[in-house]
C-alpha cells in the first residue's frame, strides 16, 4: 500500500476572486450542475486514478463501483490501478450509461475490446506524487455522492460558466443564503449581473450547506 500523502496548507493563488457561498441542501444541489460543465481541483497529481479517487475525492468503495465509465483526458480507463493523473489532466467520471455507447465505455465491461485503440494506456514513468490541478467533470448520480465534499473543499470555475449559472438563478436564492466574496458580504442573487467578475477568467469558489434562517 502506499503511503498516504498529507496535502500541503499552501493557500491557493490569489489573484482568484474567493466566493463562499452557504445555503440550504437543496440549493447546493443545484450547483452540482457546475459539476458536469467541468471544475478544477488541487489535488496530489502523480497517483493512480484509483488512488485519486480514495485518496483525493474521498470516493468510498461504494462510490467506486458506482463508477461505471472513467474518462482520463478523452480516454477510457478500465485498469485505474495503472492509469495515472498528471498535472493538467482532465478525469470525467459517470455512473452507468444507457445503450451501446454506455456499454461500451463501461470499464471491463463485455464491450471494452471493441475500443482497444482509444483506451488510455500509461506511457510515462511513475512519477513522484505532488500538488497540481486537474479538471474533474462529473455526471449523473455521481454529483449528489460527490459534488457536496468537493464544493465544500473549494473548486476553481470558469468566471463565464459561474456568471451564466448565477444569472439563471438570481430569484432562487432565499434569505437563508449568505455570500461572501474576498471576505465581504455581497448579494449573491445580484453577483451574476454585477461587474465583480470583469477581467477574471476563474473564480474559486466553495458551496456549503447551512441552517436557513427563517
């Protein structure tokens, strides 16, 4: 087994915009949606995908065998033992799909011979284990069993994709959401047409869930 790797306090970067939003369950959910369009994490890079998933995500094994197709910068994993995460990678994790091509993207599944020339395949060395970031998409019922610890954690998102998001959304957010941005209070239902976010490509932001005033 290897050692577990204790994640530095580095702070990260910051000339990202902070948001720290709290709310209700229910409307944590709803950022889950982020989830699918693509966030970034820091993470240790260098390790397995099985041991990214454990280690890195906190996916129980229970998780794990919910993850049906596995996605490592465009293509399929079916040994994630082997398989490794870099600096810059882009990992998609699904539970089961419908049809063929769910079938077929399925690791280990009867149909992953059929794709032999895309699946991913290790070429580097093994290399030693450090921070980095990588860009995490996640689907279906794999955001409610993964979604509320990475959002809690903190995920860097594209300023564009979270302004788009916060505008959809500017009646849905009651008095029981509280917003801060770099330490100041802001209303979040106005964030998204505000000018707050000019000239930022990302913005770190962390979603928790608390009680709802009332």
């Amino acid at each position: 087994m290897p050692e577990r790797y204790e994640m530095t306090t580095e702070p990260i970067d910051e000339t990202y915009p902070r948001l720290a939003i709290v709310d209700d369950e229910a409307q944590v959910a709803s950022f889950f949606l982020l989830l699918q369009q693509g966030v970034k994490i820091r993470r240790r890079v260098g390790c397995s995908v099985d041991v990214f998933l454990r280690e890195e995500i906190g996916a129980g094994p229970a998780t794990i065998e919910r993850i049906q197709s596995i996605m490592l910068d465009g293509k399929p994993v079916d040994d994630i033992a082997s398989a490794l995460v870099h600096e810059g990678s882009v990992l998609a994790l699904s539970a089961a799909m419908p049809g063929l091509v769910g079938a077929t993207l399925r690791r280990g599944g009867a149909y992953s011979s059929f794709r032999g020339a895309i699946t991913y395949h290790e070429s580097g060395a093994v290399c030693a284990p450090v921070e980095g970031w990588i860009k995490v998409k996640i689907f279906n019922l794999l955001m409610a069993a993964l979604g509320p610890d990475l959002l809690r954690k903190g995920v860097l998102v594209s300023a564009l994709d979270l302004r788009g998001f916060l505008m959809e959304r500017a009646g849905e957010f009651g008095q029981g959401c509280h917003a801060e941005l770099d330490g100041r209070p802001i209303d979040i239902g106005m964030f998204g047409k505000g000018t707050e976010l000019e000239g930022k490509d990302h913005v770190f932001l962390t979603v928790d869930a608390g009680p709802v005033s009332g």
